[in-house]
C-alpha cells in the first residue's frame, strides 16, 4: 500500500500546428514533452527497483522481503521528450516519431536513463519500428498520473512490421508482425534444477491485430494475437 502525490507537473510543449516552412503547409514538426516530478510514500515495501509505480508482480511474496517498510520515494524519470514529423513524399504522406522517457527497463531496471518509447516510420499505411504492440489501446492508456498505469491494462512496446488497411474518424484496424518473447515479471528459475536447462525457442513472429470502431457514444475496441512458442532442454555430454 502507498500514497501518491504530484505536488510538481511542468509541462511544456514546443508545438508547431502550422508548417515550418510557411509556403508549405505538407510539412509539419512538432517537440513535445513534460517535466514530472512523482512522490509518494510507500507504507509498506515494494521491490525496489520499482519503487514509483504500482506493479503488484513487484509487491513482496514474503515477509520483510523489501525490508524495512515505510519509505518516501521522488522521482523525475516520467519525464518525456520527443520529435513528430510528417511530409507528403511522392509515395504517399511519412510520418516519423522519437520519443524518449528516464525510466530504465530490463537491464536498466531501477536506473534513471534514457528509455526509448516510440522509435518508428511509416509511409502510407505501412510502418516499421518500436511502437505499442497492436494487443494494446494506446490510446486510453491513462499514464499522466501514474507511469506504468493501471494493473488491468495491456502495456507492452515492441518492435514490428505493421500495416493498417483501415483509418477513418470513426473506424481504425492495425495488423503487425512482431517481435517474439514477450515481457514478464517472472522469477528467476534458471537455477531450478528441474528446469536449468530448459530455454525458450521463437521461430515465429508474433502476429497482432486491433481493431476499433465508434461514434459520438464512444467506441468498442477489440485485439487479439497468435504466437508460438517451444521449450527445449539442452543436454550437456561429456566425453572421455
């Protein structure tokens, strides 16, 4: 359990509506960003590397697990900052966006630094790059007061090829192939010796699809995704 206050939100937006070139009104660039400050004080412990955001995976599976409880925590590695561009080509409008948050993942897990969000291009209705998995609704995702967001939302960002057929005020599908293995907050069980040896093989791509459709009433969003995924075991030999 913790309590949660952002008594700090500087939010500034270098926006550019207009084109930069005044006689061309195809070309667009836009910075955007916020300063955020997060701080809260956890009455309890919470792993961590973790300490901002609530993740129950994150919460202690035993006693005094985080020990001791009752912690204030600041932390500024919400904060954003990131480029938009989009130019008509010959071969249709490209669109490109780079942004960036302080919010270490993986490895970096626990550190303030560069995290890359959104990485990609897309000309027409093909793109390419990171961008979140089409098995989410980005659009409603309610990070401004809370990073990692509610326990009952999708939030993965991952690398694909995708392709939307469909893009209109009141219907949107994305289709993409994507990078396969996933994210999870499992243990480490490579030590277990039922299954030290045991790996996970990816010979397919994740194959994601959303679609949306809706009006003044708001709308209906449904996704869905086919993976494959095999465990080996390797044996070790030893020769004489």
């Amino acid at each position: 359990m913790f309590l949660r206050i952002v008594p700090v939100i500087i939010i500034f937006l270098f926006q550019f509506n207009r084109s930069l070139f005044a006689q061309n009104t195809a070309n667009e660039l836009e910075l955007y960003g916020f300063v955020m400050t997060d701080a809260g004080y956890n009455f309890n412990t919470i792993n961590p590397d973790w300490y901002e955001v609530m993740r129950v995976t994150q919460l202690p599976s035993f006693k005094n697990e985080f020990a001791p409880d009752g912690k204030v925590f600041f932390s500024m590695r919400q904060s954003r900052f990131g480029v938009k561009r989009n130019f008509d080509s010959k071969f249709g409008k490209l669109k490109t966006q780079f942004d960036f948050d302080f919010f270490g993942v993986g490895k970096d897990k626990g550190q303030t630094t560069i995290n890359v969000i959104n990485a990609y291009g897309q000309l027409g209705r093909f793109g390419a790059g990171q961008t979140a998995t089409a098995f989410m609704d980005f659009g409603v995702f309610p990070a401004a007061l809370d990073y990692w967001g509610p326990t009952t939302r999708a939030f993965y960002l991952n690398i694909q090829l995708f392709y939307i057929p469909i893009e209109t005020n009141n219907q949107f599908m994305k289709i993409a192939i994507e990078r396969p293995g996933g994210s999870s907050d499992a243990n480490d069980n490579s030590e277990l010796i039922d299954i030290s040896r045991v790996k996970p093989y990816f010979n397919l791509p994740n194959l994601t699809a959303q679609y949306r459709i809706g009006g003044d009433w708001g709308y209906v969003f449904f996704e869905g995704s086919i993976k494959e995924f095999k465990m080996e075991r390797q044996f070790r030999q030893l020769y004489i």
